[in-house]
C-alpha cells in the first residue's frame, strides 16, 4: 500500500534527511544537514480534474528528524503514506501494461456493501 500511494502522487516525500523547521497547514520548511532549507508546498482543497477534492495535510512536527525519502504531506486516501480505502484487506496489486491513468483496482461488490 505504501507503493501504490507513493507512485499515485499524492503524498510528499523529503528530498533531503533534516530537521523539521516549521508546519504549517499550507507548507512545511526542513533544513538539511548541509544547512539548506527545503520548502515544500502543499496543495488546499483543489479541483482535480475528476471534479473532487484535493487536501494534503502535514503528517510530520516542527522538531522532528526526517531521513530522505520519508512521507512528510499525506493526500486524499492516504493515512500515513499508505493508501487509507476504509477496510483493512489483502488485495492484490498489478498494474497492466505499465503504471497508468488506465489501470485499476478490482474488487468484490460484497466488499463494499
């Protein structure tokens, strides 16, 4: 699940290990070990192109060590960096003929009932 939200685009992750400076609603500061501070933007209440709405939300404290690569913004269906659906289940994940805006998740109707 951590794959399939860091490849949807949603979640942020830090280009740089650091300390978080400063959390905002709106944006999150790290500084880096070589000193450089690193701003990252987050998205509030977007239209995306489906017509819904695109939040992301600060997942990580002023303080706190963050290494690279680490999700610090969680999007819409994420908790924590991992795709939040609303059932924990095992499913089973492939994409078919290449990662795209045509593939899909298939699951059972009685599932969602």
């Amino acid at each position: 699940e951590y794959k399939a939200a860091k490849d949807s685009g949603v979640v942020v992750l830090a280009k740089e290990s650091g300390v978080v400076r400063k959390v905002s609603a709106d944006q999150i500061i790290i500084r880096s070990d070589d000193n450089k501070d690193h701003r990252y933007k987050l998205l509030k209440f977007k239209r995306s192109n489906q017509g819904t709405c695109i939040n992301q939300r600060p997942i990580v404290s002023e303080g706190e060590i963050v290494e690279k690569g680490q999700t610090i913004v969680d999007g819409p269906s994420t908790d924590e960096g991992e795709i939040a659906l609303g059932r924990n289940i095992l499913i089973g994940f492939m994409s078919w003929e290449g990662y795209n805006f045509e593939d899909a998740i298939l699951i059972s109707e009685k599932l969602v009932k």
